[in-house]
C-alpha cells in the first residue's frame, strides 16, 4: 500500500484524530517523584539545579507528601541527609536516621502514598562512595551486609519497595534474604538493575552531597557504551529476587529500555535523572525551548521505549499538565 492511496497524514489532521489513534499515553499513576529529606524543622530549601525541588525536613515534608498524594502521583522515592558521615555509613541504617523518621511520618500523614527508599550508602559516607572503602577500593562483599541492614531498617520503618541503588554485585539477594528473615517477605525490591556511571547525576549530588571524594564510581556503576551488559545485570537482579527494574539514566538510554522490556517482560522503571531535569529547565528558563512540551515529549519517549514507571522530578508539573489536558 502506498501513495496516493495511502495518506498517513489523513490521520494526523485534528487534535481529535491524533488522540483516537495515539499509541503511547502518559498517566500520572506512571509517576514516581523523589524528595530529598533533612534534619530540623520548617526547612524548604529550592535546590539550585533543580527548580521546584527541595530539601524538605520532616514536618514540610508531610506538606509535600499531601499535595503529592492530591495530585494522583502514586509513589514518592526518599533520600536523606544525615546528621553525620562516617566510614561506614551507620546513619544509613540508624533506627532514628532521617529516612526511617521521613517513612514513619509519610504512613502517619498519606497512608496509601507508596514509599520507595533508595538503598545506598554515598550519602551516608565520609568518602562519598556507595560501598565500603579498603585501600583505596570499594569493596564488594563487605558492601552487602550493611545494605541489607539499610533495607531492613526501612521495611521496619514501613517503607513499601526499598531501591538499592548502589550497583554492588550480589546486593539483590543479600538485601531479599535479610528482608525476609526479619519477617518482610512482602516487601517489594526495584532494582537500579542498569545503573549507568553518568554524568547527568551532576544536580543530583550537589543535592545530595553525594559526590565521591576521590576517584569516581565506574569500578561499579556501568559503562555507557555497554547494552548486552544491561541485560546480563537485570537477569541476575531478576534470579536474585527483584520485583521491578530499573534503567537508569532514562535519556540516553531508550535502547536499554526497549532491549529489557522485550527480553523479560517484567515491570520496568526508568529514571528521568536530575541532569536530564536540568537541562530542559535551564534552556527553557533561556527561552530556548519550551520547557512544558519538552517535558510532555521526554516522559512520552521514556514510556514508548517500554518504562512501565517514571521516576522523575517533573512528576507534580506533569501531574499538572495531564489534568488540564484531560480537562
Ligand atoms: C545514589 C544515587 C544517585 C542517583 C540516585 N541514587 C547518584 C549516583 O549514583 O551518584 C542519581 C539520581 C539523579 O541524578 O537524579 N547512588
């Protein structure tokens, strides 16, 4: 079939003709919204490479969380700042860190709000890296008996799917086996299945203050250049008991997403990463694109390429944007 019979511009003549024949639809229960939680009281600090987004302590966190919860986005994903760092990142799995403090007070606040936790120690260590540091190298096996005290310490808190983001071999399993020993055998795992070592996480970890200290993360976290490699990693987080996985960053990666999806056919999330975030906001602040459409345009993308979940720092503005479009 072809020209002058077939017009595929025929179906593309009215906003009415393009919704009835669209094929990808964005929702806001797509949408996952990470918040950044710190010690004190009233704080709400604007991150600067992240317009719209803030560091939040507890009670303004419980602010945050309502309006999250109003506006249908069903999952939020917490980091913390601790109070101190050590070598070993103990406030990571503090029965009082702040996470635990954040989850406890979401359940008190917005009960049915999913509560993800990011399982990693680079917030939480003097060095900055995700693991445990022995002669100059971050060790893997020592690495996973501390996750998986970090993943137990949030189920206890009540978190409903703990996200190990640390890329440690093994950590899956670890953190699974220790869950369900102490009696969470219901808590869902999200995988960082395909962690990328980015450059895009620049915001993040001024955001963070995660930034590694020395070196940088690519003895753990992916080579860019690597797409069979993804799949080998999402097949062991898979044997070793993850629920969801996880690509990561977004963007970039399309074709990883597209590849995990087709091959296991299990619930994939992708991670819109902060620098991905920036970028639009910063041209769009510039005039130089709009920031809105793009935004429409990048989640559309994310979820064509296979992602099931977003998780995304555009979640409330796009939250936003799908109700007026529906309205
Ligand atoms: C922790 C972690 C990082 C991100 C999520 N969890 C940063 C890193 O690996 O350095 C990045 C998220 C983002 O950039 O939005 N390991």
């Amino acid at each position: 079939m072809s020209y002058p019979i077939f017009r595929p511009r025929r179906l593309r003549q009215t906003e009415t003709i393009r919704r009835m024949v669209r094929e990808t639809r964005l929702a806001v229960e797509d949408l996952i919204f990470p918040l950044f939680v710190v010690h004190g009281s009233g704080v709400k600090h604007e991150i600067a490479a992240m317009p719209g987004n803030f560091h939040l302590s507890v009670n303004e966190l419980q602010k945050e969380v309502k309006e999250v919860a109003s506006l249908g986005i069903p999952a939020v994903l917490l980091f913390g700042l601790p109070s101190f760092k050590d070598a070993y990142g103990s406030q990571a799995y503090a029965k009082d860190g702040i996470v635990q403090q954040a989850v406890r007070a979401i359940k008190d606040t917005v009960p049915d709000l999913a509560v993800i936790t990011d399982i990693c120690l680079c917030a939480y260590t003097s060095h900055g890296h995700c693991g445990v540091v022995e002669g100059g190298v971050v060790k893997n096996d020592p690495t996973l008996e501390i996750l998986a005290k970090v993943g137990v310490s949030h189920a206890e808190a009540g978190a409903d799917i703990v996200a190990p983001s640390d890329m440690m071999d093994g950590r899956v399993g670890a953190i699974r086996e220790a869950l369900d020993e102490a009696g969470f055998e219901e808590t869902i795992i999200l995988a960082y299945a395909a962690k990328y070592a980015s450059s895009f996480y620049g915001p993040f970890r001024e955001a963070a203050e995660s930034a590694p200290q020395f070196g940088d993360r690519r003895s753990y976290q992916m080579d860019p250049a690597n797409a069979d490699e993804a799949l080998k990693e999402v097949g062991l987080d898979l044997e070793e008991g993850a629920d969801i996985v996880m690509v990561k960053p977004a963007l970039p990666y399309l074709d990883v997403i597209y590849r995990v999806k087709a091959e296991y056919g299990v619930p994939v999330a992708a991670y819109n990463v902060s620098g991905e975030f920036a970028m639009v906001k910063a041209a769009a602040q510039k005039g130089w694109l709009d920031g809105e459409q793009a935004m429409l345009e990048m989640l559309t993308a994310i979820k064509r390429a296979g992602a099931d979940l977003i998780i995304t720092y555009f979640a409330k503005e796009a939250a936003r944007l799908l109700q007026r479009l529906m309205s």
